[in-house]
C-alpha cells in the first residue's frame, strides 16, 4: 500500500506536470500545445478496453492478442503525446520555449505515471 507522503507527493508532481502543461500554452499566448493534453485522455484507452479483459472466456492466445493490440496501441498513443509538440514545432505554430515546456510537461507526468505503477504493484 502506498503512504500517505509518497501519495502526496504524486499528486503535487502530476499538479506539476499540468501547471507545466498549461503554462506551454499560456506564456506563449498560443493554445496549440493543448492538443497534448488530449492525448493523455486516449493514451489508456486502448488497454482499459483490450488489455483489461485477459481472463476472458476467449481461448488463451486470442486473449492474448488483444492484450498485446491494447498495449501496442497505448504505446502508439503515448508517442502521439511527445510527436504532437515536435509536429507543432516543426510547423512553427509554436515557439521553442513552448516546446520545451510541452516536452517537460510530458516527462514529468509520465514519470508520475510510470512512479505510481511501480509503487502500486510492488510487493509489501
């Protein structure tokens, strides 16, 4: 189970990565950057509606490759997280500084994610 501290301590770091998400958009005056945020929305998507069923009545190597379609299409849509600042940039309709942010935006959230996970499953 996960303290009370390192709890708090995970949602002042995703409280972070938002703040970071918003202030991309806002200090540049350009909304663009937001379309990032949408993606965090699909990024589980895809294992919530294929990976969550693997004890399924399906025999087990269908099961299987819908687990295994679930995790590749996250894994598809968390790229689509970092690639739609850089597409943005490459087609400057946002600024470096912007970029950067958007970038460090997703770093901090996915390790927040990622910090989470690995302290949720690991054995007391």
């Amino acid at each position: 189970m996960i303290g009370k501290t390192v709890l708090a301590a995970l949602a002042i770091s995703f409280s972070g990565g938002v703040l970071l998400q918003i202030l991309g958009c806002s200090l540049w005056h350009n909304w663009w950057p937001l379309l990032t945020a949408f993606m965090y929305v699909l990024v589980p998507m895809p294992y919530l509606f294929f990976g969550a069923h693997s004890n399924s009545s399906y025999g087990s190597s269908m099961a299987s490759g819908w687990v295994d379609a679930g995790k590749f299409l996250t894994g598809l849509s968390a790229v689509g997280s970092v690639a739609i600042p850089a597409i943005l940039f490459h087609s400057q309709k946002i600024t470096a500084g912007a970029l950067g942010m958007e970038l460090a935006a997703v770093g901090v959230l996915g390790g927040t994610i990622l910090t989470y996970d690995y302290l949720s499953t690991k054995d007391d």
